[in-house]
C-alpha cells in the first residue's frame, strides 16, 4: 500500500496541508516499519510520535475553527477524539502483543491511514472550505 500526500488531500489551507503533509510521511514510515518487521520498541516510538503529532495537528485544526466559529466544530473534534482513541486502542494493542503482526498493520491501514484520508478529503476539506468563504465574503 502506497501511504503519501496528493493533490486529492488538498484543502487549499497552507497551514493544514503542510501539517498533512508531514503527519501522512509519518504515518507512511510507521507502517513501513510495521511491515518490514523493524521490532516491537521501534514501532512503539513512532507510534508514540503519531500520537504527539495528531494531539498537536488537531489542536491547530480545532483553533483554526475556532477563530472562524466553524459551525461543524464540534462535530469535527468528536471525530479527532474518535481517531486519538483509536490510535490509543492501537498502542495498547502493540503495547500487549510481541511486535506488530500482521493483524495490526491491518487495523493501522484501516482505522488510521483510511481514516485520515477520507477525514481530510471531507472534514478538513469543509473547514478550509469554510475559512476561505469567511475570509472572502464577496467572492460568492
């Protein structure tokens, strides 16, 4: 499975595609870890990281949101609660098996990598959708 940015993840907002950017090459280099079976420690670092990132990513998100009083904010941070339980869930699964199988790489491709693209190319797009209307009201 190939896990990279493309133009289909554009949102048009500078700020969010670059943290998009750097979360998918994240993401890319955790699965690829998984996969070649680099270990149990390296995999539980990097997914350590996700968890950083996404935690800092989606505070910018939700901010960004709120300085525009997006009227999907709240539905928008339910579904960032969703993924940081999810990712959680993923380290506690990690946390309690010998290494990543290829069960979790599975779940990872399915509740992170699905996840995120089909959030960005609805959610995320949406909000910058938003941002862009607010920030040009005359351009309808």
């Amino acid at each position: 499975m190939i896990i990279e940015f493309n133009d289909n993840l554009l949102t048009g907002n500078d700020t969010i595609d670059a943290q998009h950017r750097e979360l998918i090459g994240r993401i890319a280099a955790f699965v690829n870890a998984c996969e070649e079976g680099d270990g149990k420690v390296k995999a539980i670092k990097m997914l350590d990281y996700l968890a950083e990132y996404t935690e800092f990513h989606f505070f910018e998100e939700e901010k960004l949101q709120q300085e525009v009083s997006y009227p999907g904010y709240n539905e928008h941070r339910a579904k960032h609660e969703e993924f940081k339980n999810t990712v959680e869930t993923l380290h506690e699964f990690l946390e309690e098996s010998e290494g990543p199988t290829a069960a979790f790489v599975e779940k990872v491709k399915e509740q992170v990598v699905d996840w995120l693209f089909r959030h960005i190319e609805g959610f995320d797009r949406s909000v910058a959708e938003y941002i862009h209307y607010v920030n040009n009201p005359d351009r309808l």
